[in-house]
C-alpha cells in the first residue's frame, strides 16, 4: 500500500546547467548526483566561500526522482508521462514546477523548440492517448490563468478583470467566469499557451522582477463519452493542473513549519500557503492536522488537487553554483518536505448512475405496489 500512496506524490529535483553569469563569476558547480542521492557541499562549512577546497562537508538528500543534464523529455518519461492516462481515466493531476527564480521553473515547462517542456510534451501525449482511443470520445477544455499579488486574471483573453474563486457543488473550487476553450491540437493549445505568457503582468516589462511573483496555471478539463453509444460517460472530469510557480528565493520561511504567521507580509502569500499545506500534510499523522487551504488564491483552487484526490509531481529547480546555495539548500529542505505527503486517489466518479439504479429502485417497488392492490 506504501509503494502506491506513496506515487501519488512524487518529488524529483531538476539541476540546471551554470550559467553564463555563473561561469565569468568563477562560480563552481557544489553538487553532484548519484542515483537518487543528490549530494551538495554544505557551505555553511565555509566562511570564505570562494575557498571551497579548504574543508568540505557534503548533505545528502534523497528523492525519487534527481535529474541532472538530460532533456526536458527525459524528465518528463520520468515523471508527468505517468500521469496522462489517469488524467484521461478521471483522476485529477497536477504539476508544479517550483524553486527560485532563474533556476529553471519556466525552462521545465516551457522549454524551446529544441527542447519542448513538460507542458508541450504532456499536451501531445494526451491528444496521441485521446486519439487513438477507439472507445471514447473526449472533450478537452482548457484554461490559464496568473496569480498575481493574490489576484487571479484570465490569460487567455486580453484585458481580464479579476476573477474570484467560488464553491461550486458538483465541480469543487472554480474559478467564476474564466474562459475555456475546448483544445483540439497540442499547436492551438501551444498557440494559446504562448500568448497567454505574453499577457503574464510580468513577462512585458522587467521580467525577472515581476513574473518572479506570479504563478501560471494552466488546467485542462477532461470529460468522456461512449464512442458508440454517444452517452456521457460516469467518470466525472479528470482536471489536469501545470502549474509555474512564483519564485521561491526568500525560502527561508520554510523554516516556519506549519505556522501562519505571514499574513500582510509582502511575501508571497499563495506560495507560503502552499509551503504551509505542504508542511501540514506531510504531517498528517500528526494530532489537530490541519491543512491551511483557505489561506491563499491557489491553494483555495488547488483543495482538490493538492493532497486530495490527485496524483501530483513536484519538480524543484536549483541551480548548482555555489553562489546558490543557501537558495539551493531551501529549495531542497522544502522538496525533502514534500516527499513526506502520501495518500491515495481514486476516479471523480459522477453519482449519475447510482441515483439512476435508486430511481429505477423505487419505479419498481412502486410497480409492484400498484399490481398488488
Ligand atoms: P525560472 O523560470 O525558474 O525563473 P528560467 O526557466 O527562466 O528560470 O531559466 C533561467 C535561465 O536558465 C534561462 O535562460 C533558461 O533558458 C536557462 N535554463 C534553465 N534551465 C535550463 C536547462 N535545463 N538547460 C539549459 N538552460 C536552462
Ligand atoms: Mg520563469
């Protein structure tokens, strides 16, 4: 039972190559990978850090998942490929690409031509399986929004107003009045995608400054249908969630296990919340557990994806310089945490069928009531 809650959640850890700046500033790579040991030197050790022969002391961490040098393909094999029949089953997905900024989040998912992100290869994976799919019929809606100072604005669209959050009944936590397009080829979803990133508030002016606190998140609504039939199929929609995240660079609130105490900071409160959620179910065993969900935008819009009833990747983002490191260091204290949530999931199941067994129930109780008088 372990092994399957425990691929409900799972942590891999994404190094990026130096940079150029890192390079010219004799900046030198602190971390190394064996299997799923990542191993770092801990410069904590070293009051001058330039002179990092001088003593060496190393962490060691383990995840599931560690990649260093390979393609966004390969990361995404390794971790998202898994998720896409599911998603298409009714079971909700999520991804999230987490870490500091320039560490990688938008790379991951994004990616370029040469190298297509998480979010290209996971759009074409779904359409291939949705494709040649010789029993059903699906029906793929898709939305993108940004979280931005904990207000949510419509990235497909130009000019979106605010938008809020609301409980709906049957479909969980929406967002009122975003749009949604029905998805028809990964290009269109790419294309829209694409443009949608060019309305992030961010991306436009100073893009380290202010994309660095928004996070993108993009969701896709998978329902299904008998093929034959034509009839609506009983699996409720399967939601798949990718999602940028904002920077993590003051991660030293991580620290804060489990505490709220940053309200009317100028930190990032949706970011902190989900720190907060994060630290709050991985201690699940714990008495008076508590998962703080209301406490930001996304992880209000996130209640049924995040530890619920969902299958979700955590990919965290470092960098290996050592100039990196107490940023490094945080990203990966807080993806250690991650590893710690486990649970299990199961299909949205629509209760359709069910009250139509009960109505034909009492059809028939009443039948045999009538014949009988
Ligand atoms: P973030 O979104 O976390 O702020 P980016 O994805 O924009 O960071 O990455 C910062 C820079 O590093 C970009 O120029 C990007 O092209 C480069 N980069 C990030 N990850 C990789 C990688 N795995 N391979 C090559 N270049 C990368
Ligand atoms: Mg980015």
């Amino acid at each position: 039972m372990n092994e399957i809650d425990a691929k409900n959640m799972l942590v891999a850890i994404r190094i990026r190559p130096l940079n150029q700046k890192e390079i010219l500033n004799n900046d030198r790579s602190i971390v190394r990978v064996e299997d799923n040991l990542l191993i770092m030197l801990d410069m904590n050790d070293f009051e001058d850090r330039k002179n990092i022969l001088h003593r060496s002391r190393e962490k060691r961490y383990i995840f599931d998942k560690i990649f260093q040098d390979v393609s966004n393909e390969i990361v995404f094999m390794n971790t998202v490929s898994d998720l896409i029949q599911p998603a298409l089953s009714g079971i909700n997905a999520c991804v999230f690409a987490y870490g500091p900024t320039g560490s990688g989040k938008t790379y991951t998912m994004i990616g370029t031509t040469e190298d297509p992100g998480i979010a290209v290869l996971t759009i074409r994976e779904m359409f291939e399986k949705v494709q040649s799919d010789s029993d059903k019929i699906y029906e793929i809606k898709i939305s993108y929004v940004e979280i931005y100072n904990e207000a949510i604005r419509d990235l497909l669209i130009p000019n979106s107003g605010y938008l809020d959050l609301r409980d709906d009944p049957t479909r969980g936590v929406v967002i009122a009045g975003v749009s949604e397009f029905t998805a028809e080829s990964t290009e269109q979803v790419m294309s829209l995608i694409t443009a949608g990133n060019k309305r992030r508030t961010t991306e436009a002016t100073n893009a380290n400054q202010t994309s660095s606190r928004s996070h993108a998140v993009f969701q896709a609504m998978i329902s299904q249908r008998d093929r034959v039939t034509n009839t609506v199929l009983d699996v409720f929609q399967g939601k798949l969630s990718l999602i940028d995240l904002a920077g993590s660079e003051r991660g030293n609130v991580t620290e804060n296990r489990g505490m709220r105490l940053f309200e009317g900071s100028k930190i990032n409160r949706s970011l902190l919340a989900l720190a907060n959620c994060i630290n709050a179910l991985g201690d699940k065993s714990k008495k008076g557990f508590f998962v703080p969900y209301r406490d930001s935008k996304l992880t209000r819009m996130l209640k049924d994806s995040l530890g619920g009833n969902c299958k979700t990747v955590m990919i965290s983002n470092i960098s290996p310089a050592s100039s990196q490191f107490e940023e490094s260091a945080n990203t990966l204290k807080y993806a250690s945490r991650a590893k710690n949530i486990k649970y299990k999931v199961q299909a949205n199941k629509k209760l359709v069928a069910l009250h139509i067994t009960e109505y034909k129930n009492i059809i028939s109780d009443l039948r045999s009531e009538i014949e009988s008088l």
